[in-house]
C-alpha cells in the first residue's frame, strides 16, 4: 500500500498568518492518464471530512482563495495564506492513484 | 446539493452483523461510483470499499475483504455495507462518499460500536 506521511502532526498558528502542511507518498502519484490524484481534505471537530482540493491544486467549488495546493510526484503541500478561525480542525491528504485509497495520518491545526 | 444520509449504525456484540445504509439525493445516483470510508474514534480516515456505476465492480481494503459487501440500489438511490463477524477494531464511524478516485462529497457518518 501506499503510505502517506503528512507533517506536522500539530500546527499552531496565529490568526492571519501562513500555514503549511507537508504530505508525501511512497510512491509516486502520477497516474497513467496523466492526472496526479491527490486530495486534501479538512475535518472540523464533530463534523465529516470536506474535500478543499483535487488533484494536487483544484480548488473545490466555495473552497477560499486562501487555501492553495502544490507539487507532483511525492511531495505535496497544501498552504493557508492568511488562517482564519474556522480553518482550525484536522487536515488530511488522499492519494486516488493506487488501490487501495489511503490517507495521511492528519494534521491538526489549531490557533495559538 | 448534494445529500448523502447515512444509517444503520449501532452497538453490536463481536461476531455479530450489520447492514450500513445511505441514501443520495440532488444528484443522479446510477452515474456515479460510491465509497464507503471509516474513522476509529480519534483516528484518521481509512478508505474501506468502493462500487462502481452499476454495482459490477468492487473494490476492499485487505483488512474488510470476505466480512464486508458492498452493494447498491439505483432504483431507490442507495448504497449499503453488510459487515459480517464484527470485531472491536471495526467500531468506527463510517461515512459513504461520492466518487473513484476522488471523494468530492460525504455524509454526517454513522457510528458502530463493537463491544460486548
């Protein structure tokens, strides 16, 4: 299986401020229709998960501007530019190339 | 928007079974593949089973396959997971999702607890 290693387990951070979190697989996620799938999901306390971001970059409908995705290959970051309240929660990545589906372990952001 | 509901979820004794429903709505239900997706209480997310357009093909984690069948009904806009021979790792809450390779929408999860 793949294994997906997000970093950092905790992220505190100020309000307004960047934030970043680190995902990379065990493998490469380039699939053979040339589509690399990764996902980014975030999950607030008590509530299910909401995809931000598909395939590496694409912002999912109603997903702020603030948040944005990047890399290929292995390595993939997903960056707050300014963080806000709501953002606090637990952020997962998903690789969708090789069965089966797996996540990374989660990061939780929090404020300080 | 999109509206999945699950149910089914209960306390149950290990060996025990179990059928997982959700229902869809404000989308064509028949043209999309189906995944069902668990989170142990305070653990991340581990992707579970998945069926394709007309319930043809289905894919499991290693850990589910042979107790877990996924399934589906187009006809009344539902997916299922009949879990059989219940074991204490398996309580979770367990959410179905739109989507391949992709899980663009979910639902509110419903929880299993395996205990006696």
């Amino acid at each position: 299986d793949v294994v997906m290693t997000q970093s950092p387990l905790s992220l505190p951070v100020t309000l307004g401020q960047p934030a970043s979190i680190s995902c990379r697989s065990s493998q490469s996620l380039v699939y053979s229709d040339g589509n690399t799938y990764l996902s980014w999901f975030h999950q607030r306390p008590g509530q299910s998960p909401r995809r931000l971001i598909d395939t590496v970059s694409n912002r999912d409908s109603g997903v702020p501007d603030r948040f944005s995705g990047s890399g290929s290959g292995t390595d993939f970051t997903l960056k707050i530019s300014r963080v806000e309240a709501e953002d606090v929660g637990v952020y997962y990545c998903m690789q969708g190339t090789h069965w089966p589906l797996t996540f990374g372990g989660g990061t939780k952001v929090e404020i300080k | 928007e999109v509206h999945l509901v699950e149910s089914g979820g209960v306390l149950v004794q290990p060996g025990g079974s179990l059928r997982l429903s959700c229902v869809a709505s404000k989308f064509i239900f028949g043209n999309y593949w189906m995944t069902w997706v668990r989170q142990a209480p305070g653990k991340g997310l581990e992707w579970v089973a998945n069926i394709n357009l007309d319930g043809s093909e289905k894919k499991y984690v290693d850990s589910v396959k042979g107790r877990f069948t996924i399934s589906r009904d187009n006809a009344k806009n539902s997916l299922f997971l009949q879990i059989k021979s219940l074991r204490a790792e398996d309580t979770a809450v367990y959410y179905c999702a739109r989507g391949y390779r992709w899980l663009e929408y979910w639902g509110q999860g419903t929880l299993v607890t395996v205990s006696s």
